[in-house]
C-alpha cells in the first residue's frame, strides 16, 4: 500500500457502457493517481502533526488494510505512543473507486489536532463480485475489532465516533445503526455527503435533477454505483440508512452537505429523519460546493470550514 510519486490521472470511462474489465483498470490507475504526489495539489498536504501508516486488520475470513493516523510525538515526548486517546473510525467514499490516502489533508488534521487515533478502513470496492455489503461489513468488522483491542491500538473505547465520506458515510451511518442495535457506544457520527438510499428512490429527489451533471459527480456514475452496490436478489433497504426501522437513539449526527451536489437531499432527508426519530442531528450545507469537497482543499475553499466544523464537533463529542 505505498503511495507512488508521480502518476498520470485516466480518462473517465463511459459509465453507461463500461465493462468490469474496464472498470477494474481504470480503478486501479485513478486509485495510483490519488496515491500519487501529483494528486496532492488537488487533495491537499497531510497534517505534519500526525504520524500515518498502513496497517493489517486480521478479521474473519479475511486480512483487510487499514491506514493509521497517530498525533506525531511533540516536544514533551507525547504522541504517537499516547494511550487513552478518542477512536475515529473514518470510512472514504468513492463506491467503485477510491482510497484512505485521498482523505489524507483530514483524517491526518482530525489526529493531530483533536488528538486521536484516527483508522481509516481500505474497504472492497464495488464490481460486479463484491457489493455494497462486503463494503458495509468491513467498516462494521473494523470498528468492531479496535473497539475490542482498544488496549493494543491505544485508544478509549468509550470515546468512539464515525467518521464518512459520500458511500463512505452510508457505511458509517450503518454502522452507527449497528452499534445501537448491539450496545457498542458511539459519541457521535460525521457523515459528508452522504449517500443513504440505494433502494429505487435513489434518484427521486430534486438534486438529481438539479445537479445531474457536476464535475465530481453525475447521474449515470451513481446509476452504475446502484447496479453494482445492489446485485438482483437484496434487500436494497437494509443496505439504505434512511430506510431503517428505527433512528432513534443513535450517537448524535453531523450532516455535511454541499448544495451542488447530486446526493444533497439524500443528506437533508437523512437529517430530518434522525430527528423526527429524537436522534440529535445537525445539518450544515455549503454553498455552491460540489460533491466530495471536503477531499478537494487545493480547489475548493469551502473544505477548510467544513474541516473545522467537523474537528469542533468531534472534540466537543469525544473530548467532554
């Protein structure tokens, strides 16, 4: 899981005819290309204040990478052998693309400042043999198993939040669902443009139609994250957190939402739900910011106050 130095960004496939062959190839070079130096112009520069590694999860069935942010030792020798820390639990979007590195300029601010321990879960991606499930049970699993080793990895299993990003926060925001469901306590979540219906609703809401065509992202690529997240035969509700039997009671919410973004009223109805249910939830918008933002600093200015909105929430949940 090295990141690279350079690489050159793919063209964009045509999401309505591409193959699983040319998925697949153009997953692996856009993924290079996010790892890559070169990307860091657009997805910004890692805090110097956090230490960043990769990491194995020894899980059921399966190893799954994880990447690993730790507050850098300061001056006073404190840092990245600190213990009792708060556990982030961060989930990176992208659906059928995607990678921890590109949440770097973030997950590595939210550890050095808050401080914590911030994991970052390298999950399946969509094809056509892997669905929106495998993804949903390796950000649970994860989760699951620091919480479990909290003494090995350092952190306070009592000071636990989620932390998601687009499909990335459909898989925290379930696994908030879960935690409630299970007794594993959670402070609070973060979910980012969230994705939270995958049912055949997904598209019948007023921001696909006003913002079908955005440069980050647009209709047929989520008609093809459909297809692949929900193969014939599943229950596309369970995997579809604005469709859950019940809301309440879950870690209070924070709904980041940009306006010119095709799944902005995925995050609005989202957050209407969580309160109708008496789940505390605050939704902030941010004008004329397009979807997955918060990963694009070096071109969208609106990233570093929804970063500082996200690391107040965080310390005032984790901290108190």
């Amino acid at each position: 899981m090295n990141e690279v130095s350079t690489a050159q960004r793919p063209p964009e496939p045509d999401w309505l005819t591409v193959t699983a062959e040319e998925l697949v190839a153009y997953r692996d070079a856009e993924n290079r290309f996010r790892a890559s130096s070169a990307a860091r112009a657009l997805l910004g520069d890692p805090d110097p204040g956090a230490a960043i590694r990769w990491q194995e999860v020894a899980l059921p069935g399966r190893d799954l990478p994880v990447r690993v942010y730790r507050p850098s030792p300061g001056r006073d020798g404190e840092g990245a052998d600190r213990t009792g820390l708060p556990l982030v639990l961060h989930v990176h979007g992208g659906g059928f693309v995607g990678t921890a590195v590109q949440c770097d300029w973030v997950t590595s601010h939210v550890a050095a400042h808050l401080p914590a321990v911030v994991v970052s879960v390298e999950h399946r991606l969509l094809a056509p043999d892997s669905p929106l499930s495998a993804a949903v049970d390796d950000g649970w699993d994860v989760l699951r198993h620091v919480v479990r080793h909290a003494a090995q990895w350092g952190i306070d299993p009592a000071r636990t939040a989620v932390f998601g990003e687009s499909c990335g926060a459909l898989i925290s925001a379930l696994a908030a669902i879960r935690a409630e469901e299970t007794g594993l306590r959670l402070r609070a979540q973060v979910l980012v443009n969230p994705a939270v219906d995958v049912t055949g609703t997904m598209l019948d809401h007023a921001s696909f139609t006003e913002h079908a065509h955005t440069p980050t992202l647009a209709v047929p690529q989520l008609r093809l994250f459909q297809r692949l997240a929900v193969p014939p035969g599943t229950d596309a509700r369970t995997l579809s957190p604005l469709y859950a039997d019940n809301l309440g009671g879950l870690a209070p919410a924070l709904v980041v939402v940009p306006t010119h973004d095709p799944l902005a009223d995925h995050g609005r109805r989202y957050a209407e739900r969580l309160r109708a249910a008496g789940t505390p939830a605050r939704l902030t918008e941010y004008p004329e910011a397009g979807h997955a933002f918060l990963s694009l600093p070096g071109v969208v200015p609106q990233a570093e106050a929804a970063r500082a909105e996200i690391l107040a929430f965080l310390r005032a949940s984790l901290t108190a």
